[in-house]
C-alpha cells in the first residue's frame, strides 16, 4: 500500500516536540563489601604503624624438675609494621550555563556530578585496599600509594609454583616494599579453599568470609562438599532453582561467601574482619576550589590506608583462572 498523494506526515513535521524522560538510569554497582566488613580507624600520619605478636607454639616438653632453681625463658620482641596512606579524589566542574538551563534528569548539573563523583571515589577505594601494589613513599613529584590486601598475606596462602608472596623491607619489621609476583593461573578447588582455612585456623585466625570476583564465587557455589544432592518439594507452589551457595561450613566454621566487583579476579581472599581495617588520616571531604572564571568547581577528597593488624589472620587463593 502506499499513502495518498499530498499526505503530512511526521515526516514531514519540524515541531514535535521531544519525548525525553526526567530519570537517569545507572547500573553501575556502588557497593565496597571490604570496607563494609571491616573496621575503620583514623591516623596521625601518612606513615601509619602497628604491632604484631603471636604466642610461642605449644611444647610436649614443658616438664619442671621438682625444686629445681628457675631461669628465664627466651622472648621474642614484637613486630613493628607500617603501611602509608594514600591520597585519592575526584575533581568536577560546571559553566553558570548548564547550571541556569533547564536540564533533564537533574536541577544542578553539579550536584548531580558529586553524587557520582562521590560514589566512584569510594568503588576507586576499595579497588586500591584490594589492589597487588606495594607501598610507594612518595615525593614532590609521585604519589604515596598504600600497600594492598595481597601483598600483606604471607603465612596462609594457596598459590602457582612460579609465583611468589609479597616482602616487608626488613621483615618481619617495616613496610611492604614487594608485591606479590603472579603465576601461572589455575583452576580454583575446594581444596586448595580447606587449605587454607585450616592454616588460617592453625595460625590462630577464625575465617569468616572468603571474598571473590564473579567467576570464581560461581566456581565455589559449585562445590560439592557433602551437601545434598535432592531437594523434596512438598508445597503447591512453584519450586525455586538454587544455583548458589552463600556459607561454605567448614571444619572450622561457617565462611560467608560474598562476591566483589572491584577486586582481581584471580585472587580470592579468606578474611577475619576483626583483623584489618581502614585507617584514614582525612576522611571524605569536599573542597571548593577557588573560581577563576564563568564555572565552578568542588573536589572529593580521602587519604586513607590499609591496616593489616595481623596478617596470619587472612589467607588467600592467588594465581586463579579468572574467567
């Protein structure tokens, strides 16, 4: 069929007006589970220290003869570590123009580029506490950087043949100067998951979560444990899938198992939280910058660092495959 001769049609037309809707759609993911699990503590310094210590191992030969004149048992002195904070922001600006228009979506172009600023800089936070870098100094002309979760783990750790634990400077005192060397990627099992659990629990740790990327969580829904293999479904009601697993019950505990977007895929991480922490020498803040012209400006601001109050008390799973 075609249309009659002379017919005006919306194609022909240059005065409809647009259809373009107020909301603004953003999937992108904001939640930080690290930082969320963990404590938070503020510091007085861009070099931040602690102490570490563990008892003796236990002795099958811990007999006194009877009378016998006492002497004084061998000490070890503790471990004194440090880690630097790490300065990280996020800087916006708008013209007077797009702030007076009548925009879609939002009022003010600039309030709605701090909400977004705010919540990349905290996804950018958790990404470096979680990143394979050592500690960077720093000067007038590079950037501190703070030593990531990885390079800390050295007591309970499941990794390739040819890769190799992160190093202090003078371990076991100083700071993280080596990361870690990454090997050959592999498979992720339930045993090397035990492995660890057991060593974090024979070094004194108590494992609550094991924290991974995508592929890996669903590599470790699939593990089959001793679990049941049949559900029964005794109701009338539609029978839900279950194709994920969200506690592993280990021989030492439960374990939660939490995804995380923002750290490597290959590294999956057993944590106790009551051992690692935040510390922040400036929390979140914002800045208006001083206005040289028709706009204005705001800056984000952190400095924060990561806190490893013992580093036995975590394992981790390095050199997985990641897809």
């Amino acid at each position: 069929m075609a249309q009659p001769t002379n017919l005006f049609d919306k194609y022909d037309a240059n005065n409809i007006r647009e259809d373009l809707s107020s909301m603004i759609y953003d999937i992108s993911p904001e939640e930080t589970p690290f930082m969320s699990n963990v404590g938070r503590e503020n510091v007085s310094n861009t070099y931040f220290e602690w102490l570490t210590d563990s008892l003796a191992a236990a002795s099958t030969t811990n007999a006194a003869i009877e009378g016998d004149d006492a002497t004084l048992d061998s000490r070890a002195a503790t471990n004194r570590v440090g880690n630097y904070t790490q300065i990280s922001r996020k800087v916006v600006g708008t013209s007077g123009t797009i702030e007076s228009v009548d925009s879609a979506g939002y009022k003010s172009r600039l309030a709605y580029d701090m909400a977004r600023a705010s919540s990349e800089l905290k996804r950018d936070v958790e990404t470096a506490l979680l990143f394979n870098q050592a500690s960077v100094i720093g000067d007038s002309t590079t950037a501190r950087k703070t030593a990531g979760l990885p390079t800390w783990l050295t007591s309970n750790v499941s990794k390739a043949g040819d890769g190799s634990n992160g190093a202090l400077t003078s371990a076991p005192n100083g700071y993280i100067d080596t990361a870690r060397t990454d090997g050959t990627q592999r498979t992720f099992t339930e045993q090397m998951l035990k492995d660890v659990i057991q060593s974090m629990w024979n070094n004194g740790g108590d494992p609550k979560i094991m924290m991974a990327g995508a592929h890996n969580k669903t590599v470790a829904s699939a593990f089959t444990g001793i679990q049941a293999n049949r559900m029964n479904n005794t109701s009338a009601k539609p029978f839900a899938i279950v194709g994920t697993a969200d506690v592993y019950l280990s021989d030492f505990g439960k374990v939660s198992m939490i995804a995380n977007r923002f750290q490597r895929s290959r590294d999956v991480f057993v944590l106790d939280p009551e051992y690692a922490g935040v510390a922040y020498l400036r929390g979140y803040q914002t800045k208006k910058l001083a206005v040289t012209g028709d706009s204005e400006r705001r800056m984000i601001l952190v400095e924060f660092g990561l806190k490893v109050k013992n580093q036995a008390a975590h394992g981790i799973i390095a050199d997985l495959l990641d897809s």
